[in-house]
C-alpha cells in the first residue's frame, strides 16, 4: 500500500495538503466573488482560479511562479480566442483543433507541462458552452484572468510561508519508497518468493524511488540557505549514502539459498532487513511530524543471533562440510548489514542536529543534480515531423477532438460537446497503456460519481449539505490524482456535477453526463489506436542511452576507486543520470506490457538487460564498501592495478554492446588479462575484491547478450 494512503501518514503528505490548499484556494475564491457579485461571475473567476490551481504542483518557488504564470497567461488567450470565435462556426471548429494540437504538442517539455496541457484543453472546452458577443467575450477573459491571479497570489503566498514543510514532507516520501525499496530486497532471504520475480519488482520499483529522489533533490538542492534547511538537506545527504549502503548488500543469493535452505541464517537476515525499513520509516514519520527522530529498532538479537549461525557454520567448514563459500558470503552480509544500521543511526542523528549552514558539498555547482527545465519554442519545432511520438499524438488528439464534436453535433439525444470533448482530453494520453489506464478510471470513476451525486441531491437536497461534499470532493481530486486516479476520477465527477446543479439545475443532469462520458470514452479509445506510438519503436534509443550513461558511470566509478578523485561529487552525477535512463528503461517496459500482445517485442531481455545494468551498479556500490571497510594495510599499487584490468575489460564489454545499437565498428574483443598477483602483504580484501571483480565482469558479459537480443527481436518484429 502507498505510504500516504496509510491512515497513519495520510493528513501529513504532501497530497493532502495539496488536496487542502487546493479546496481552500479555490472555494474561497469562489466565495468571496460570489459574496461581492453574482453566480454567474463568480463562476468564470472560479473557472480562472481551477485551471492556475491545475499547475500547483511541489516546486521551487521561482518554478511555480513561472509554471503558475505561464498558466494565467496561456489560458487566459485560449478562452478569449474561442470565445471570440464562438459565433462564427465555422471559424470556431478550426481553431478548437488547432488549439488541441498545439495544446499535445506542449507535452514535448515533459511530464510538468501535462497539467498545464490539460488546463488549456480543458479551458478550450468550456469556452465552448456559451456563445459571447466581442465585448463579453473580452470581460469574461478578463475575470478568468483575475481569478488565475487570485489563486496564484494565494498559492505563492501559502507555498512561501510552508516552504521548508513542503521539502520535508517531500523528503519524508523518498524515506518511505527507500524503506519500501528495502521491504523488497528483505524478501530475497524468502524462500517463498522466486528470485526472477523479486528481481523484476526491485527494479520497477527502482523507477519509483529515483523518481522520488529526484523530486527530494530539486526543493532541497535549489535553495538551503537558513538552518531548518541545512537540517533537511543533511538527512537528504544521509539518505542518499544510506541508499548506496543497501545497493552494496547484493550478493547470490541462489547460493544464500541453496547452502544455507536448513539454517535459520536466512531468516534472521530478512528480519534484519524488515527492521531496518520499518527503522527508516519511523525517521520519515519523524520528518512529516516536524520531530527530531531518536532509534527505537533493537537490531541486537538478531546479530547476535547471526554470528551465534556464523560460528556454527564455520566449525561445519572446519569439520570438512562444503560452505566456504556460503559462509564468506554469509559474513559479508552481516558487514553489510552492520554498516547500513550504523547509517540509519547518522540519519537519526542528522534530523536531530542544528547546523550553522549546509554541510554539503561546499563550493559545488549543484545544477547536474537538478531536473533541468527550458521551453524553448525551437524544441517544439523539432518535433514537428511524423516519426516523433509528440506530434503523432498532438495529431491524435486533434482528429480525436474533431471527430467528438462532429459525433456530438448529429447525435439523436441531446448530447453536450464539451463534455464529450472533456472526456477525450482527460482519457487521451501519450501511451497507449495510459490511455487505456484512464479510460478504465474514467468510467469506473464518472459512473461511481453519478451514483454519489443522485444519492446526495435525493436524500440532502439543501444547498448547506450540497457545498459540504462539493468541498469535500475539491479537497479530494488533486489529493488523489497522483495517488489513485480512480479516486480522483470520483471526486472530479462528483465535483463538476454539484457545480452544474447549483449554476443551472436540471433533473437530467446526471444521466446526460454518463451517456456523454461513455460517448467520449469510445472515441477516445478509437483513436488511440491512430498514428499510435507503441513502445517498443522507443526501445533502441532507450537501450543505446543506458549503455552510452553506464560507459560515463563506469569511468566515474573506477577512477574514484582507484583514488582520482578528491571526492563522490562527479561519481554522484553519473550514478543518478544511470539510475534516471535505467527508470526511463523500466517505465517504457512497463508500459509495452499493457499494449496489444502484436505490439510487444523482446520483453524478457529488456528485463534482464534492465537487471544486469542494475547489477552492475550494486557490484560498483559494493566495491567501495569493501575499500572502506578493508582501508587498513590495503596494498594501493596492487589493487589499483587490477582496478584499472577490470575497468578497461568492462569498458570494452559495454563498447561492444553499444556498437551493435549504433552500426559502429565493434572495438577489438576484450581481452582477459592475467589475474593480478596478490602482493606478500597480508590484505583481509582480497578475496572480497576478486570476487566481486569477477561478478563485474561476468554481469556486464550477459549485456552483450541482451543487447544483441533486443535489437534481433525488434528488428524483426518491424
């Protein structure tokens, strides 16, 4: 279950107070118009004030403001132009799908300008219901303007006051998806679970939680500039290196599995494991509470109990039983383990400390952390040719849109355009999988709304009871519209339908909007079949970037191993745009599995090439561990020497399976050198090290295999 849908950590997310801030703004702006004018005034401001409140998202101020701006100003040209053009039908259909279309086309910017997307179509819509003369088509723009600026003043104002609880509560929620993200790896001690398949939710979940990350990074990162947030910005830091620490912990664990079936080792380990996200979750309660965190979790019974298993295998091994290898793996779990405790203790001790400034990375440029946003006019121009996703589905939307208006202008009963259309925009998305997704959510949603609204104006008629659900129902759409859309697909019906009855009651107000839903669900689903994009036609440039990151990541990686670097900082950057092309990856396999099965190619080796990149960066991960935990007496000459081996054979590997995605000429086969010689000094890391180069180099060697594979499969698929 999502952390925030728990009743325990609900009313402190994010979602809620966005959800409240929402309901708040909007209903009091409404109020107050209808206070000093009348209903129908106040609608067109409440109208302006719902699509600015669309884009109030968790941003960094200067970004709302502009993202917020940007709305007030777009929309504000979009109802002024439909509703000059209102009268003249002819000019008027024309203009609706040329605004469609260069409404999609804004989705070239990425997933934050889908809210503006949807506030211009949705503006497009309902300028459409009344026909205005010049004059009050210019005053009712002007009144959506005002509105627009209300809420915006109000949300700048709110956002500006709550800004440190914002970060914190985002914080809070890359803390819960890590614990999560852990609970997962937990169950890899399970015996009851395949191993396959809790590798594949590992890595689905992976996307999640460098998604959330992320979002912790751009409030946090932008700007700390007082002591309340060099707090959160030092449990950021702690998060971050707490989360390479549980990268490290991967090992075999089918040899866990096939060496250790009749000992309790296992379960003491996924004991440990469930303790320590349950530990990392009381430190994320502690952060949306605006608390101090203090350890509670006692992790004692289950070490000692685990070295008492260690011990006892270890006179099995010297009693002649073959475990060597399970118990050195054993061992290095529990050091593992151990340092992932002692990091959950600094993160404890950083939400509980006051710093003077921000102890992170002095002197740095942190923009490569941070999501980089531009919109520029030239992108979208770039995209205006056949083979680009974005114009295929600004076109589809567009034909979409046309054929709803025709559909609704011929059909027998008396149906409502706008809403037909409305429900296109809402159910039309980029991908065919979100499509269908919305659709589900929208029918299921509208027909749960209608039932809601009939049992709320049969049995509570007056008009108090009436506001109370349609607050109610405001606060819950964008509470819900990133959690559950099913939810939120309520709530927005229940919401709208309240409105239409207090503006203009009609007895078959309900039964006319179901059809209408259902009319514009059909179509929409149609058309999502025209000029679609599927997903596997994105795969090799997908699979081609991991590889051209994860080459970056390696050089990264190895020239901190070997000591070049002062610190993580450039190490840091290349992991997280790995970690961000690794998602994307996941995302689009995600989403193909949910496409039409002709549409669908190379699904099991998207997924363990998504596996073994994964892998590669744990090995990484794991590979400093083991420099820190062994520093003492370590050989630097020697193991930097078989370091670099290790780094040129691996490099090479990774060269081959890009080349095979960019018709390059495959650099010369990877050469296996000759295994380092271990020095006369007695070194504890030795084998550790080895093995682990071993692991390395055998997982990127799979790559190759699968990337081969994958461009086969959609090569011959097309």
């Amino acid at each position: 279950m999502h952390y925030a849908l728990d009743p325990r950590t609900f009313f402190y997310s994010h979602y809620f107070h966005l959800g409240l801030r929402f309901g708040v703004g909007l209903v009091g702006v409404i109020a107050l118009a209808m206070w000093l004018t009348d209903i129908h005034i106040a609608m067109s401001i409440g109208i302006g004030a719902l699509c600015t409140a669309l884009m109030d998202m968790p941003s960094p101020l200067r970004h709302k403001f502009n993202e917020m701006m940007a709305s007030v100003l777009l929309c504000t040209a979009v109802t002024l132009l439909i509703s000059l053009c209102g009268p003249y039908y002819w000019l008027l259909m024309p203009m609706l799908v040329a605004v469609s279309f260069f409404a999609s086309m804004m989705v070239v910017y990425g997933k934050k300008s889908m809210p503006l997307q949807l506030a211009t179509l949705f503006i497009m819509t309902m300028s459409t219901e009344h026909t205005l003369t010049p004059v009050q088509s210019f005053a009712h723009a002007g009144l959506f303007m005002f509105g627009g600026l209300s809420y915006l003043a109000y949300a700048m104002g709110i956002s500006y006051v709550l800004r440190h609880r914002i970060k914190q509560q985002v914080l809070a929620e890359a803390l819960f998806e890590l614990a999560a993200y852990i609970d997962i790896k937990a169950d890899f001690y399970d015996t009851r679970y395949n191993l396959t398949e809790q590798f594949n939710k590992l890595v689905r979940h992976q996307a999640l939680l460098a998604d959330r990350q992320q979002a912790s990074r751009d409030l946090i990162l932008r700007a700390h500039n007082n002591r309340k947030d060099a707090v959160v910005v030092q449990i950021h830091v702690c998060m971050l290196d707490l989360y390479e620490q549980v990268l490290a912990t991967h090992t075999d664990y089918a040899a866990l599995r096939t060496h250790l079936l009749d000992s309790p080792a296992l379960r003491t380990l996924h004991d440990l494991a469930y303790k320590a996200a349950r530990d990392i979750e009381s430190v994320a309660y502690a952060v949306t509470r605006k608390r101090a965190s203090y350890p509670e979790v006692d992790y004692t019974p289950e070490l000692k109990a685990l070295d008492q298993q260690i011990a006892g295998l270890q006179d099995d091994l010297d009693a002649g039983k073959p475990r060597r290898e399970a118990v050195t793996v054993l061992r290095a779990q529990r050091n593992k383990i151990t340092a992932i405790i002692r990091m959950i203790g600094e993160l404890h001790v950083s939400s509980q400390k006051v710093y003077e400034d921000t102890p992170f990375w002095r002197d740095m440029d942190m923009q490569p952390f941070l999501s980089q946003q531009k919109y520029e006019l030239q992108l979208m121009v770039s995209h205006f040719r056949m083979d680009s996703p974005v114009f295929r589905f600004a076109l589809r939307v567009s034909m979409a849109i046309a054929a709803g208006l025709a559909i609704g202008a011929i059909l027998p009963y008396k149906a409502h355009s706008y809403w037909i259309v409305l429900t296109i925009v809402i159910i039309l998305k980029p991908s065919f999988s979100m499509t269908k997704q919305r659709r589900s959510d929208r029918i299921v949603g509208t027909i749960i709304g209608c039932i809601i609204t009939a049992v709320v104006l049969k049995f509570t008629p007056s008009p108090a009871a009436i506001l109370a659900v349609l607050v109610l129902a405001t606060i819950a759409t964008p509470t819900f519209i990133y959690l559950r859309y099913r939810y939120a697909a309520i709530a927005v019906s229940v919401m709208i339908l309240l409105w239409m009855y207090l503006v203009a009651p009609s007895s078959n107000l309900i039964s006319e909007r179901l059809v209408d839903t259902f009319v514009g669900a059909a179509i929409a689903t149609a058309f999502s079949f025209v000029l679609a994009n599927w997903e596997y036609q994105s795969l090799p440039h997908l699979v081609k970037l991991v590889l051209t990151v994860n080459l970056s990541y390696m050089e990264a990686s190895f020239d901190l191993l070997q000591g070049k670097y002062r610190n993580d900082f450039i190490y840091r950057i290349q992991r997280k745009r790995l970690m961000e092309t690794l998602a994307a990856l996941s995302a689009a396999l995600v989403r193909m599995l949910d496409e039409p099965e002709s549409k669908q190619r190379a699904a099991e080796d998207i997924n363990l090439f998504i596996v073994q990149n994964y892998l590669l960066v744990a090995h990484v991960a794991a590979l400093r561990a083991i420099l820190r935990r062994h520093v003492r007496d370590i050989p630097s000459e020697a193991v930097n020497a078989m370091l670099e081996a290790s780094h040129a054979t691996v490099c090479r590997t990774l060269s081959v399976a890009l080349s095979r995605h960019t018709g390059a000429t495959p650099p010369a086969a990877p050469l296996r050198r000759e295994a380092v010689a271990e020095p006369d000094v007695a070194w504890s890391g030795w084998p550790l090290v080895q093995r682990r180069i071993r692991l390395l180099q055998a997982d990127a060697d799979k790559i190759i295999v699968h990337s081969e594979a994958i461009v086969r499969n959609v090569a011959n698929g097309d």
